[in-house]
C-alpha cells in the first residue's frame, strides 16, 4: 500500500496543484492519501510503502517509520502509465536544487525526468545537485522545536551544523543576489522552501507540481 503525505508546506503554498494530484491519487486503489507527516508516522506498517513531495516529510518518516519504505512521488509518476503529464513545448526553464536533496541522487534524477516528460528543457545553475548551497530562507531561521521533537537525529545534526542565522531583511536581500542569476522567465522547484525563497527574491517560481498538473495555466 501507498500513503501519499501531501505536505502542509506544499498544501499552503500550492492549494490548487495539491488538491489535484490528491484527486488524482485518491482514484488509486494502492494509494492512501494521508494528512499531516506528523500523526500519520503512528498508522505505519512495515507494508506501506510512503510517498513523499517535501524533504521534511521524507526527512521525518526517515527516522520515525525505517519500517515503511519511502520513494518521492516523482519516482511513483513516472512509473504511472496513466499520468497526463502535459507538454510545455520544449520551453527553457531554470531548476533550482534543493540543499537537502544534495545527496539524493534519485530525486533529483527523478526531478529532471519528469520536466523531460513534459518535455522543458532545464537550465542548470553553476551549483546544481550535490554542490547546492540552497534552500530559501529554510536555513537562515532557527530550527522549529517541533521538528527536533519528532526526528531529532536528522533536525539536530542540520541545526548544529547547517544554519546561518541572520534577519528577516537580510534573508530578503540575498535572495534578491541569488535570484539575479536566474536567466528564465520560471524558475522551476520541487521544494516548498525553496518556492518561497525564489519567489521572495523577486523571481517567478513554480513548483514542479504545479507544472505537473497544469495548475499553472
């Protein structure tokens, strides 16, 4: 059995492409469309395998669920025959990697077989995969108490070793600096955090869920 955790993150910054892929998924017998990350972990089984769309989320049923298996729901898609993935025509965009999928070499595999399935040319960025450095704003803002309550392993090595904590303005000015590298009119993410720090330096960020489902258009 499947569970799909849809991310609260993802829900609040993407309510359209959320609601769809759950309608989609929820016409899946295999697939199980839970809630939060958080209360699911106790429904568990050594059976379900857990799909996941937020690194947090993965993060967490990591550490609290080694029982289940976990895959991102990219991988699930792309072995869905019945997906309609849509066509974007060949249109360029730049992907931005996420810091905590830096050693995730299926995901971001994963990521970029799915804008060839939509057919998007990526552009890739000087730090891209394994040599990101970003995450938004994700790291420059102290650990929430609640992450280190629930998987404090994984949350507690990136507070001790991961942050750089600095004010809200300054966080506002170096995403305005990153953003100027940006050479396309979207830029491509797969990470909520990510999405909100894009955005936030000025440039027009699209989850790669929103372009899956055409929430987009």
């Amino acid at each position: 059995m499947y569970t799909y955790l849809p991310s609260c993150n993802f829900t609040a910054a993407c309510p359209e492409a959320s609601k769809k892929i759950q309608r989609y998924l929820n016409e899946k017998t295999e697939v199980r469309v839970a809630g939060c990350c958080r209360p699911a972990q106790a429904r568990l089984t050594g059976e379900d395998t857990v799909l996941t769309l937020c690194l947090a989320c993965s993060a967490i049923t990591r550490e609290v669920s080694p029982q289940a298996g976990e895959m991102s729901i990219w991988a699930y898609l792309l072995e869905d025959a019945a997906f309609p993935w849509p066509d974007y025509g060949g249109e360029p965009m730049v992907l931005q990697d996420c810091w905590r999928a830096r050693n995730k070499p299926e995901l971001l595999n994963a990521v970029r077989r799915c804008m060839a399935r939509m057919n998007i040319t990526p552009v890739e960025l000087l730090e891209h995969q394994e040599k990101t450095e970003f995450d938004g704003v994700w790291r420059f803002n102290p650990m929430p108490q609640r992450n280190l309550d629930i998987a404090p392993v994984y949350f507690g090595e990136v507070r001790d070793h991961g942050l750089e904590l600095i004010s809200g303005e300054e966080q506002k000015l170096r995403m305005g600096e990153w953003a100027k590298q940006y050479t396309t009119d979207r830029v491509v993410t797969y990470c909520p955090a990510c999405l909100n720090g894009v955005r936030l330096g000025g440039a027009n960020g699209v989850h790669l869920m929103e372009l899956a489902t055409g929430a987009m258009e």
